[in-house]
C-alpha cells in the first residue's frame, strides 16, 4: 500500500523535474536543481508545482483508501509539504560499498521543519519566503507566520501556499488547492492539538499523583540501607538520585533503572552490564563502586557521589592550557585502564568525566561501554551509539567502535578544552556525523601549536593513522609537555 502512495504522489514530483533523494518511512525529500533550460520555469516554480501536485495526488489516494477501508475515528488522510530555496551538498554516508547517498544543509533542514510545521498550521504546502520570493507573482499564497524553527536563531516567514498559475514551457497548466483538502488538514491540525493537550494533560495528572503519593509514602524511592535525599538527574535507562548510606552517612550517588526488573530484560542487562564492567575496574580516574543489587521494584547501583560537577561544567568556565593538558593526562589514563580491561566506553564526553572535591577527574556512565572480548552480546553491525559531538568517523560510518574510537572522541574533548567550543558544529545529525567523517582536524591557532600533535594524533580520521592506544596519548602529552617546559628554561636562562 505505501508503494501505491509513492507511486502516486512522485507522479507530480517527476513531471517537474524533481529528482528523489530518499525515502524516510513514509515522507521524500525531493532536490529541484536549478537548470539552464528553465527559462521562466525556474526550479522554485517547478518545486510549489510539484508540492501542490503532491497535495492532490495524495487526497486521491485518500478518496481510495477511504473508500476501501473503515477509517473509524481517525483523522482524515492528509499530506504536508514544505519548501524551501538555498544551497545543499550531497555526500555519501555508511560504511564501504554500502554509502548511502544523501543531501544536507541549511536548505534541508529548514524544509523538513517547514514540512513538520504543516500538521501544526493545518495548511498542506508551507514554504518559506524566499521560495515564493523566486517563484514570482504566479504563486497565491493564503496566510503568513513567522515560524521559531530548531536550530535558527531567527524566526523564518513562512507562507501558506493555495496555488499556482499557468508559465510558459511548464509541465502542467495552473494548480489551485481545493478547500476541502485544506480543510481536512486544518482539521487534522485541530485534532493533533486536542489530543496532545489532553495527553499532556493526564501525563502531568498521573505523574503528580505517582510523585505525590511516592514522597508522602516513601515506598517509591526506598532502598535498603540508604535514604534517598533528592533526585539529581537522569538518563535513558535510569534516575539518579543523591543518598546517605544509613551505616557513616556517606552520600552517595544512587543510580536507579528506570523499570521493575522484570518489566524489560533487555534494559535490565544493559543496566547489569554497566554494574559489572565498573566493579572490575580500581584506578583513581575510573567511578568507584559500592553497592548494587535489587529490590522488588528497582535494580540500582550505589556510586560515588562528585561534588565538583562534570567537565562540562569546568569547560564553560574556561581552562588554561596547562589545566587542559592535566586533564587531558587523566581522562586518558582512565582510558589506559578501561582498554587494559577490555571494555571500550563508546560514550566519552564531558558529561560523563566528573570531578572529585580534590579536582581529580572521573571517567563515569559505562552505560552503553561494551567488552572486546568475552561473553557479553558484541554490538551489531550498524548500530549507533554515542553522542553525535563527540562520535568517531568509523562509529557514524556504523562500523563497530574500538579503544581507538574513544581516542578520537578525547581529542574532541581535547579542543573543546583548549578552545572553549566543539571543533564541529551544525544544525542536525546528519550535519554533525559528515564532518566528522570529512572534515579536515581543525587547526589550533598559533599560541596554541604546541598541541597540534597531540590534536592530529587523536583526531585522525583514519583509526589506523590514529594514536593506535590511550598510553600512547600519555606518552605523547609527556613529549609535549616535556618540550613546553624545556623551552620556557631555555628562555629563563637567556634572561
């Protein structure tokens, strides 16, 4: 049935000139090139035909499947477009011999969110003003807004586009939206608020209730042998609260999974898995253990508690390069003893490196870490773990991470703390995931070369030209650091 859609509605998207770039689930993105042969028939023009053509094609497809179908209670059949006008770049993604070939940019990202705009505006085709800018006098537009998109630190206009008229040497004559489709769509609209308002609703309802009843009773958060104090924070598999252990008072870090233990399994072995690759490590860079266990309604382990806050904290307040370099030295000699042991963290960031009291920093959250070797599931081919700031090219190409893709991820880190911000930055994942495939190591500037070798070591986009272990960083970060001193002598001793 969604290869009738398809064929349906790239009918309209074929005869002008539009060029298929992918299917994702049951949306298209669609690139209409500017071409020398347009004459008045420019790509923006083509692009609104094309839109409005899908518009009508999909409310016949509609008529079909409503005819053939008891559609009960939900809404009427209904699809958005959005449009937009600017440059893009296709690159391919995925591992070798498997690329997926894909188009990115500002251009792209504005026209999804336009296009997820329409259920919310309830008008079938939106685009952006500099699309019906091009497309000329020909386009009838309906209503404007200035739209918030993610993403834009300025609002866009978006226009509410009704129909077109007829050009010279296009494909098809004028194209004019019925009222009854934007009808059904404004109705969908309505339907879409109603129903997340009252799903708001009762979610807040129930979780008021739960947490009401939960600190009034103290069922909820009891854990034997601690006393639950406050929550302060939480993951995707699990809460963190700060508790006292009844036996010294010591605080404590208490990591709860975020279901009963036999609500899910799989949740539950990641859960295990992170208890376990933790109690097998003793180094003073690498989160310390307690306790772990379960109760008959949560597993939890019982970590230290970190007083100083994470290394994302410290990088908004600025470091020197000295202070850099020390930190740099620790993270890595955490990796150094988790490599040792076999485990491959998948997740380095600054998030998860706290600082103890005395400064000392902390490699945490082993929460998607996995073993090399034994007995545990090893990550499927393709799989995507991490987050996009800090992932290695071999991980966004779905190739299995290694002890050198946590490498690449501290050198990351590296820039982040000698520059205060991320080496590569955009607006969506995809944005994100190419450069760090293809973009070149970033530069350090001048007063900062001395670091150069130890960014280019880390960051290479080739594993195999990378620094191949986290004891070569260290060996490395001492030759720097040895040069570094040996010069300042040199100039003390000119003095």
């Amino acid at each position: 049935m969604l290869n009738a859609y398809f064929e349906s509605v790239c009918q309209p998207i074929v005869r002008n000139g539009g060029r298929i770039a992918k299917l994702i689930g049951d949306g298209i993105m669609v690139v209409f090139e500017a071409r020398d042969e347009d004459g008045e028939d420019n790509h923006a023009r083509r692009a609104v035909r094309a839109g409005l053509g899908v518009v009508l094609a999909a409310n016949g497809f509609g008529g079909w499947f409503k005819k053939h179908f008891d559609m009960g209670d939900l809404p009427e059949f209904a699809t958005g477009v959005g449009i937009h006008t600017g440059d893009l770049m296709e690159v391919r993604i995925g591992p070798p011999g498997a690329e997926d070939l894909t188009v990115v940019g500002d251009s792209v990202n504005v026209a999804s969110r336009l296009e997820g705009k329409t259920k919310e505006l309830g008008w079938p085709v939106v685009a952006s003003a500099a699309t019906v800018s091009m497309a000329g006098s020909i386009v009838s537009t309906g209503q404007s807004r200035q739209l918030e998109l993610r993403g834009r630190n300025a609002p866009i206009e978006a226009l509410e586009v009704t129909g077109i008229g007829a050009v010279a040497g296009a494909s098809e004559g004028p194209i004019e939206v019925p009222a009854s489709v934007r009808a059904a769509l404004a109705e969908n609209a309505n339907m879409t608020a109603r129903a997340a308002k009252e799903a708001l609703s009762e979610t807040l309802r129930i979780i008021t209730s739960d947490l009401s009843r939960a600190l009034a009773s103290g069922r909820a958060l009891q854990v034997k042998g601690y006393r639950v104090l406050s929550k302060i924070g939480e993951g995707g598999m699990s809460n963190v609260f700060l508790a006292e252990r009844e036996s010294d008072g010591t605080q404590v870090a208490l990591k709860i999974l975020n279901a009963r233990p036999s609500d899910d399994k799989q949740l539950l072995q990641r859960f295990i898995q992170e208890s376990a690759l933790i109690s097998d490590i003793d180094h003073p860079n690498v989160v310390k253990i307690f306790d772990k266990g379960f109760t008959d309604d949560y597993a939890y382990i019982a970590m230290e508690y970190f007083t100083g806050g994470s290394l994302k904290d410290v990088i908004a307040g600025g470091l020197t390069p000295r202070q850099a370099l020390s930190l740099l030295a620790q993270a890595a000699a955490a990796l150094a003893e988790i490599h040792r042991l076999g485990i491959v963290h998948r997740d380095v960031k600054p998030a998860n490196m706290m600082l103890r009291a005395d400064g000392t920093m902390v490699l945490a959250d082993f929460g998607i870490a996995k073993r090399t070797e034994g007995s545990m599931d090893r990550t499927v081919h393709g799989e995507f773990f991490g987050t996009p700031y800090y992932i290695s090219p071999e991980q966004a190409n779905g190739k299995p991470a290694s002890a050198r893709s946590d490498i690449y991820s501290l050198g990351i880190i590296f820039y982040e703390l000698l520059m205060n911000q991320r080496p590569y930055r955009g607006d969506s994942i995809v944005e994100l995931i190419t450069q760090h495939v293809h973009a070149p190591i970033p530069r350090l500037p001048q007063a900062l070369d001395d670091y150069q070798v130890l960014l280019d070591g880390m960051m290479a986009k080739d594993p195999a030209e990378r620094l191949q272990s986290a004891d070569d960083v260290l060996v490395t970060i001492d030759r720097v650091w040895t040069q570094i001193a040996l010069r300042a002598n040199a100039v003390q001793g000119r003095d």
